[in-house]
C-alpha cells in the first residue's frame, strides 16, 4: 500500500499538482476574509494586510509595528508580544520551509502566471549572468534590514514615525494584492509629506519593475524578496527540507535549467546534503526533473516523501510517445 | 621551535595594530608594570586617605577592574584581564624563586575560588550592603588578596593559586570560553617540534600546542609568554563561543561558576535591587521570610532581606538548572550528570551579557567621569568635576538592553549545538531541549517579572531621582493653575458648553495648543481618556468652573458607570475605557425652564482579537436619564478603523424624552468657522456633508489632522427651552493628499521606459546574418 502511494507520488505530474495548489492558495489568501477565514497576522508570504480581504497578513507588517516601540518598552517584558508572534511566523513556517514561496505565497503564483502569459505569446525569457546573479542577490538582505533596523531606529527617536512600514510602503504586494479585490486604492502617491511621497513613490516604481521584470524574468521579485532572506535564516530548523545525493549526481544540469531562481549549487554542488539556497522557492521542479534515481529528495523530518526517479522522470517528459514516434 | 611562520589571515599576531598589542613582549611587559603600578598605588592610596574624597581607589578597582574592564572583554577577547594581572606578573617571579611545592589534592579544587567568590564576596555584599564600598575596605580586602596570593605563588609550584584559589580564576576561565579569540599553534611546525618552549616557557605548566587538539585552552591566561618563546603560536579571531559547539574535557566547576554566578549576581539582583525596589517589594517571598525569622533570631547589621533574597536566589537557580537538566536526561536517556554538564556549558552567555550591558550603562551614566574624577585626584590633579556621558534615563541607553535578549538567543544557539553533539534521536532531543533550556527560561521569566511588577506597581519613591522628579511635577503644575484661572468661567443655564479632549490652554504660553490626551499610553493600564467641559467657540475654547448640572457616563454596554469628577478650577471628567467599544459622557442641566445638554462620544479598540465591531452592539443609543439628546448615527460601513472625513456625510438624530423629535434645529461649526442649519426631518434625522476647509499649505499640511466639529441642536416647546450639544472631530480624505492620476502615470512611464529599455536591448543582441568573406 504505502508502496502505491510512493510510486503514485514520486510518478506525479508536479506541475498540474503545483498548478492547482497555487491556485488554491492564492484564492484563499487573497479572498479568504470573504469567508471569514483568519489565519492572524504572522503568515511568512507576501499576503498583504493591506487587502482587507486576506485570510491571513504578512508577518512583516506586524513585525515593523512591534519593532517600532519606543525602546523603553521593546526592551521590556510588554515585548513577550513581540516573542509569541515571531514563534507563531517561526510555527508556520518551520512546517513547509520555503515552499511557502514555491507553493503558497500570492506574490509568488501571480509571477508564475506572468511567466505562463509570456510563454503564450512566445516571448524568451532572461537571465542573469553570473556577476549580476551574486550582485543583486544581496539585495534582499538589504530589504530585510529596512525592515528590521528602521523601526528600531524609529522607536530610539532617530527616525520619523513616517517610516515605521517604510518596507511596505515600498513593497509591491501593497499596491497589487488589493487590486484583486476591487481596491485601486494603493495606485496613487502620497503627497501628505516628502517622506510619504518618498515612499509612495517607490511602492509604484517597484510595482512597474515587478510587472516588467516578472513578464521578462521567472520569479523577478522572488530574487529580492527579504521574506526569502528571512527563511533562509531559519530554513535550518524547518522539518521540510530539500536534499541531495551527490552521489548519484551526473551533473546533467537537469534541475538547473529548470530552476526558476538560476540557482547553480543545485547541479554543480555534488558536496552538501541539505542543498537549499537562500534564493530557493522549493518549488520542487527540480526535483521533478531530475532523471537519476534518489539523486534529490524532499524529506520531511528525514522521511523522503518525493524522490527523484528514472521512472517518474520518463513519464514526466513523455519518453513513451516519444519512442514511440523514433520508432515509426 | 620555529622563528618565522606564514600566519593565516585570521590570524591576529599578522594584525597590524593589534598583533603590536599582543605580540610585542616590550609592549606587554610595560602595560603590565603600569598595571602592576595603578594596583598597589590605589591599595596605598586607599589606607592614605579612608574619607569619602578619595574616589581614586573607587574608579581602579570598582570602576575599571570589575565590573567593566573584566566583564567586557571576558566574551569578547577572552582573558586578557588575567594577562595583565599583577598577581598573576609578580607571581611568576616569586614562583620561580618560590619552594615549588606540589599543591595538595585538597587544594587543587576550583571550587575554592568559586565559593569564595559567590560566599565570600557576593553573600557578604548582601548581608552587609556597603561594606566593600568604603576605600579602606576595598584597599583592605585587595591587600589581604594579595599577601595570600604572593605566599601561595611562593609555596607552591605551576601557578596553582590562579587555577585554584583566585576567586575569579575559574570564573574567567569559564566565560572566556565564549570569546573569539583562540590562542593554539600551527599544526605545521608544531608536528616536527621535539623541544616544546611553549610549554616550557608557561609559568602553569600548559601545554599550548595541545590546545587546538583538546579544544579547550584550559588555564591559559593569555599571558602570552608562549608567543614570545615560539613563533608557532598563533592568537586567532574565531567565531564566538565555537569552541562550545564541539567536544572537549568538561570541567564541572566551570559549569557550576555559570550556574551560582547566574544567581549570585542578576537573579539576586533582580531580587533584591530590581523587586526591592518595587512598592511591592514587602510581598516578596524573601522579604516575608526575612520578616517571619526576625522573630526568632537577632540579625544585628545583617541585611536579612539581601540574605534572604540572595539565598532564594540560589536555591531557585539551581532548582532550575538541575530539575531542567534531570528531565532532559531523562527524556534523552542519558546519564544525568553527563547530561548536566555537557549541556550546562549553555548557561555561559546568561549573566555575562547581561553584565555587559549593566556595566557599559554604569560607565555612561556615572562610571565615566568618577573614573577620570578619580585618576585625577589620585595623580595629584585636585578635585575636577567631569560631566557624565549619559543621564540616567536617557533614550539611548535602552540599546544595551538588546543584550540580555542576545544573551538567551546566544544560550538557546550553544544549548542547540551542544544537544547535536549528544547521541540521541531527534524527537527526544526536540522534547528535551525546553527542559534543558529551563534555566534560560527562568533566567527570562525572571527578568520579565521584574519589569512586570515595576510597570504595574512602580518604583518605590525614594533617593535623589523620585524627589526630582516630584519637584519637577510640581513646577508644572502650578504652571497649569495660572492658565488655568485666566481662561476658565462660570456660564448661564442655556450657554452652549460641550467636551473637549483637549485642555484649553493658551498657545504662547504652553508652546504648543493642548497636552496630548489621547488616553494613557502605558499599555499594563486600562486605557483612560479625560475630557473638559468648555465654551465658547471651537478655536477660542474656555474652561467651564463652577458647574452645577449633573454627569453621566455610560460604558459600551449603555451602562451608567461612575466616573471621576475634577471640579477644581477646569471641570474635567475622567472615564475609563476596559473594552473597545463606544464610550459615553453627559452634561446635564435641568431648570424648570430649560434643559441643556452638552455630550461626548469615544469609539475606543484596540488591536486584540477580542475588538469585534457587531453592528447592533455598536449602533447609538440613548440614556433615559438625559431628556433631550443628539445621536451621531453610524455610517452604514461603519468600523472601528472608520474615522468622519471632509466630504462625508454625517447623521444626526434628536430625540427628545426617548422618542425622535422633528423639526428641531440643528446647527454644525468646524473649528475653521464654517457653519450649517437646517431642520430634522419627520425621522427627527439631520444629514450634513462635512465640507473640507482645512487648506494649509502644502509642507504644513498633516494627514492625520483632527479638526472638531461640533453640533448644537435647539428646540422650544411650551416655552421651555431644550439645547444639546454634541462634539467630534473629522480628518482629510484621502483624495486631499494622495493622487492616483500621479501614481497611474508613474507606473505607466516607468513601464514603458522598462519595456522598451529591454527590448532595445535584446534587439541589439540579436546579431543579423551576415556572411564573412576571408581574402585569400
């Protein structure tokens, strides 16, 4: 029996299976409070508060205000606030690690859909090369220290108060997510005072890249994502976790070409176990399209439950039709 | 031995400014001679001059040595405290001329120092407050130190009082182990050495070029003696603590120094000098027992509650550590004692950290300038008054509070590591780690009780800080009084008077209109709210004195509630605001001629989850007991966040003894002076848009900008005359400041410059066919 369920998951077709999980996600997130459905205020994608429909908020909404205390009482026993709502982000994501990104996050699906549109109209798409690619992936480690240090810097009185969610005003998921339910609200700049101009601003300019840049290059804003940076610092306590045989790597480069993130350790590192990377979405396509038996796993608390196989990586490509056409 | 090696990058001795304070034995040697000086200097000073002036003993020994100096660079750079100190320097020498007897195994316990250090100095320090503090004291007890150092040195051989006697010998030891410094040696040269100075050059008979093998630098002092006899040795950066997250020969005094200097030093603490000082501080399960054994014994000048607070201290310390450490043992099915002290290495960040940071909050506030203060007076320089680098209080000095919360993130890292090193299944580790961690969790819960009671039940007012502070208080206050009495009146029956949140205060002389009174900000108090009865019109408001009608206030449940009633010179109410909902307050005068009501409405909530806006809860209801009132009724999209703009339009509903009345007049001001009348409806309804006539200029414009409104309804009927008022405010819109036709442009520009940006650019790369011709 589990002998079944191993063969029916490991020969699955992951992309419809991605397709409609994705779907599924970024319906319930985006309409979820439609059904009254809160999930709270710590869910580590880019489900925006904003959206006054979502069904649960982006932990980093939250987190600025908490951080933006007056240091008095940050630092004081009034933050055990601060500590339960970053276990409860630290709970939800140690569950599913970055497949939050790959699977859940509506940021995430709407650059995949993006990407599909592209393809329909025929359009190639771009990569970096490598010096850009190690360049701009420090980017978001920058974003994550906006998003951290700023408020910190508001609650010692060396910032306005103005930039408390000076990330999100930044951010494109404000100015998108409520878009799908009907509020145009956040496409338009903020002329209350410079900083609000600033940042509204900014918010727009990173909208249009994110349009742009998605339609031109797979997951564009997941590079820069500081939510991203934030798993990856956790990602080691995560019970989900990507796996690698080097072993049983031939270095065919396989999952490389199908990476949506570019990432290169994943055929060339034949050293490490654990082979998630900070730009990882663990959407799990390589996975799918490794062609060598066990070479890379998805194990959840050390149990495989999706492996690479010969077997699902010939009935993923259609080898069968294809034989059967070299042969007549 | 070798004479030149190529150092690694990390390596410090290859440092440019640092390996020349490390390195250099003429360097060296000299700070340890100047060091060596100040020492037995401050000793003489402190039996010269035993009065109160002599700040100069105070400034080396409690100013600089401990805690400041020891405590920063112990987790930092390690022992370098013990490379400088003059016990250590001289006992070299006096060892070498010494008897150089084997220490007897009896002695050779790091315990002694342990004990003599939580025992002897901090149990003193809380029987008897002060007795250290004195300069003969302290000269008193570093002599004493010293004499039984140099005979010990003299007796007995490998510089056995550091390892086993100094009381903070096995201290700094064990938290050095956190630092990033590592003194080892090159692999390279040290395989082919066969005639090992390092190790014969040590004074405590180490073997340095083991170190890096034992992983453990065991009783180096970092007095870099090795270094000057082989160039082998290296003095590297590492990561922080990385020696604890693998394998090496547990010592259990080292453990045992994190657990009772845990409790010696900032749980007692917390106990006595943090809930002491609490105006609870009588209902502490120390001081009850201090208080229940005054009974039966005489304590004389011992300080029985430090006692006692320092002994619960102990004992609910050491419960923690070794209950948490036997459950986890047992989870993890391994020897207890193994358990315990494999993961008791965790401890280590808990107090030093937090030391740290006590320390450097000293030295701005007060340690800075008594150390130059001190140094001054005692170099002959006279008395000189430096100012300190930071007052108490001050904003900025919160930052070294992030380091106590470093310390446990740190502990929870170290016990993370070390429990991967324990051979274990998964789940049992998981399970065990809360358990192991319970000293970390007490260590938190400590803390976080402290700063609970002293949010919730205050400081106990007493020294110089409290009695500033009222003085303070006072000055302001008679400040308020003087306006006070210019602007307030009495007023007749049928004035028009209403609630303001706002103090009316004169602009030029508070500098700036109205103290802020949007409730209390402290959030361990039901959140309150005050507001003053006033006249006269919205900009030009005056306190109303000398009232005679009667107030109500009403919860979120329409429920008369008692409030607080200031008659004194401003009538004032205060009411307060337990759950989020709307809040009531009445004026009401009744003559038999008329009645005059003025009302104030409060939407509070808060962010819990409990602030759930039910329509029918929420909607505006009357009182029986006011005669004549205005209902403000809710929008039709109407939530918590929902707050009146320019533009919309508000509802106004006039019932007269419980029933809506038509035809009533109502009237509606903004605080700029725009005014609107009309009559209630059949309904008794009233509707009127709210115009936006706040246009400031641009750079003073402010979003949040809260302008009152305020409406007055007046009705006659037999000759009797009804009037009610009814106050609030209303902000821009958001149309007023935010611009979609801006934004939409910005996107679309920027889209199009993206757009065609790339498709210049990919069109360039395409590269049309061309054939090349070669000449032959």
């Amino acid at each position: 029996m589990i002998k079944k369920i191993k063969h029916f998951i490991n020969y699955a077709d992951l992309r419809k299976f991605r397709f409609w999980l994705q779907l599924f996600f970024f319906v319930f997130f985006i309409y979820g409070g439609y059904l009254a459905i809160d999930l709270g205020r710590e869910i580590p994608v880019f489900s925006c508060g904003y959206n006054h429909e979502t069904a649960g908020t982006c932990y980093f909404m939250p987190l600025q205000h908490q951080l933006a205390r007056p240091w008095e009482t940050l630092f004081s026993a009034a933050s055990i606030g601060v500590l339960t709502s970053f276990l409860v982000f630290l709970l939800w994501f140690i569950v599913f690690n970055k497949a939050w990104c790959g699977y859940a996050c509506p940021m995430g699906t709407l650059q995949d859909w993006i990407t599909s549109f592209r393809k329909f109209l025929g359009i190639p798409y771009s990569t970096y090369n490598d010096t850009q690619y190690k360049s701009l992936k420090k980017i978001k480690y920058i974003f994550l220290i906006i998003v951290i240090i700023f408020p910190l810097l508001i609650g010692l009185g060396l910032l306005d108060g103005e930039w408390r969610g000076a990330f999100c005003d930044m951010c494109p998921a404000r100015v998108i997510t409520p878009m799908f339910v009907g509020d145009f609200s956040q496409w338009s700049i903020d002329f209350s005072t410079k900083t609000a101009i600033f940042l509204s601003s900014f918010g727009l300019i990173f909208t249009a890249l994110f349009f742009v840049g998605s339609f031109i290059k797979k997951r564009f804003f997941c590079f820069f994502c500081p939510m991203s940076a934030m798993h990856y610092i956790f990602s080691d306590t995560a019970l989900l976790k990507l796996k690698k045989d080097g072993d049983k790597c031939t270095k065919c480069g396989d999952c490389y070409n199908v990476c949506d993130m570019q990432i290169k350790d994943i055929a060339d590192d034949v050293q490490s176990t654990n082979i998630l990377r900070d730009d990882c979405i663990l959407c799990l396509k390589c996975v799918a399209a490794c062609p060598e038996d066990d070479a890379l796993h998805v194990d959840l608390v050390n149990y495989p439950i999706f492996k690479s196989t010969k077997g699902g990586f010939a009935k993923r490509m259609e080898m069968d039709t294809w034989e059967k056409k070299n042969d007549s | 031995m070798v004479d030149f090696i190529k150092r690694d990058k990390d390596d410090i001795y290859a440092k440019p400014i640092l390996g020349f304070l490390f390195k250099n034995q003429k360097f060296i040697m000299t700070l340890k001679i100047v060091v060596a000086f100040i020492f037995f200097y401050a000793i003489y000073f402190g039996f010269t001059h035993q009065g109160k002036d002599n700040t100069f003993t105070w400034a080396v020994f409690w100013g600089i040595f401990w805690s400041l100096f020891m405590v920063v660079t112990l987790p930092t750079l390690g022992r370098v405290f013990c490379g400088i100190c003059p016990h250590g320097f001289l006992g070299k020498y006096i060892t070498k001329f010494g008897l150089k007897k084997k220490m007897p195994k009896w002695m050779q316990n790091q315990y002694i120092g342990v004990f003599i250090l939580v025992i002897g100095w901090w149990g003193i320090y809380y029987m008897f407050p002060g007795i250290y503090r004195t300069p003969f004291g302290t000269a008193m007890m570093f002599l004493v130190m010293t004499i039984l150092a140099f005979i010990i040195y003299f007796i007995y051989r490998d510089m056995s009082y550091c390892k086993y006697i100094c009381p903070i010998g096995t201290l700094t030891r064990a938290y050095a182990k956190l630092s990033f410094t590592w003194l080892g040696s090159y692999k390279s040269a040290c395989n082919e050495c066969k005639t090992f100075e390092c190790a014969t050059a040590c004074q405590h008979n180490l073997k340095p070029f083991t170190f890096d093998g034992r992983n453990s630098m065991t009783d180096c002092t970092l007095c870099m003696d090795c270094s000057a006899a082989c160039e082998a040795i290296s003095f590297k950066v590492k990561k922080p603590s990385f020696s604890l997250f693998s394998k090496f020969q547990i010592l259990k005094a080292e453990v045992w120094t994190f657990i009772l200097i845990l409790a010696a030093i900032p749980i007692s603490m917390a106990f006595h000098h943090g809930l002491g000082r609490s105006k609870v501080a009588s209902d502490m399960i120390w001081a009850k027992t201090a208080e229940y054994f005054k009974g039966f014994i005489d304590f004389g000048s011992v300080d029985a509650v430090g006692l006692f607070a320092f002994l619960y201290a102990m004992l609910f310390t050491i419960i923690a550590a070794t209950l948490g450490m036997y459950i986890a043992s047992k989870i993890l099915q391994k020897d207890y004692k193994k358990t315990f002290y494999d993961l008791g290495y965790s401890y280590a960040p808990l107090f030093i950290l937090g030391s740290i940071a006590h320390s450097l909050e000293s030295f701005f506030t007060r340690g800075y300038d008594r150390i130059i203060e001190g140094f001054a007076f005692g170099f002959g320089f006279g008395k000189v008054d430096i100012a300190s680098l930071a007052s108490r209080g001050d904003k900025w000095l919160a930052v070294f509070g992030i380091l106590k919360w470093i310390a446990i993130i740190w502990a929870l890292i170290i016990l993370y590591k070390r429990m991967k090193l324990i051979d274990s299944t998964k789940l049992r580790k998981t399970l065990a780690f809360p358990f192991a961690a319970l000293l970390v969790i007490f260590f938190l819960g400590v803390n976080s009780y402290r700063s609970y009671i002293l949010d919730t039940y205050g400081r106990a007012s007493r020294g110089t800080h409290g009695s500033h502070s009222s003085h303070a208080m006072k000055s302001t206050d008679s400040n308020h009084s003087k306006n006070i009495n210019i602007l307030s009146k009495s007023t007749k029956p049928l004035d028009t008077v209403y609630f303001s949140d706002k103090k009316p205060t004169p602009v030029s002389r508070m500098g700036h209109s109205g103290a802020h009174m949007m409730g209390t900000r402290d959030r361990s108090k039901v959140p309150s709210k005050k507001v003053w009865l006033v006249t006269d019109p919205l900009d030009d408001t005056k306190c109303v004195h000398n009232t005679i009608g009667k107030f109500f206030a009403t919860d979120i449940d329409n429920n008369l509630v008692e409030v607080k009633l200031n008659q004194k010179s401003c009538t004032s109410i205060s009411f307060k605001m337990p759950k989020s909902g709307y809040y009531k307050v009445y004026y009401l005068l009744e003559t038999p001629h008329s009645i005059n009501v003025a009302k104030y409405e409060y939407k509070r909530f808060d962010h819990s989850a409990e602030a759930i806006y039910e329509k029918e809860k929420m909607s505006a209801k009357t009182i029986q007991e006011i005669p004549f009132d205005i209902l403000q009724l809710r929008a039709e999209d109407e939530t918590f966040y929902s707050r009146p703009h320019s533009g919309d339009v508000l509802k106004f509903k006039v019932i007269k003894n419980g029933v809506a009345q038509s035809g009533v007049n109502i009237s509606l001001t903004t605080q700029f002076g725009w005014q609107k009348n009309l009559k209630t409806d059949a309904n008794g309804i009233a509707k009127i848009q709210l115009i936006q006539d706040y246009l400031p200029k641009w750079n003073k414009f402010n979003k949040r900008f809260k302008e009152n409104f305020l409406v007055v309804a007046t009705y006659t009927e037999d000759s009797k005359k009804y009037k009610a008022s009814f106050s609030g405010i209303f902000t821009p819109p958001r149309e007023a400041y935010s611009s979609y036709s801006y934004g939409f442009v910005i996107t679309l520009i920027i889209i199009i410059l993206l757009s065609g940006a790339i498709y210049l650019y990919r069109y360039r790369l395409q590269k049309p066919f061309k054939e090349v011709h070669f000449d032959d």
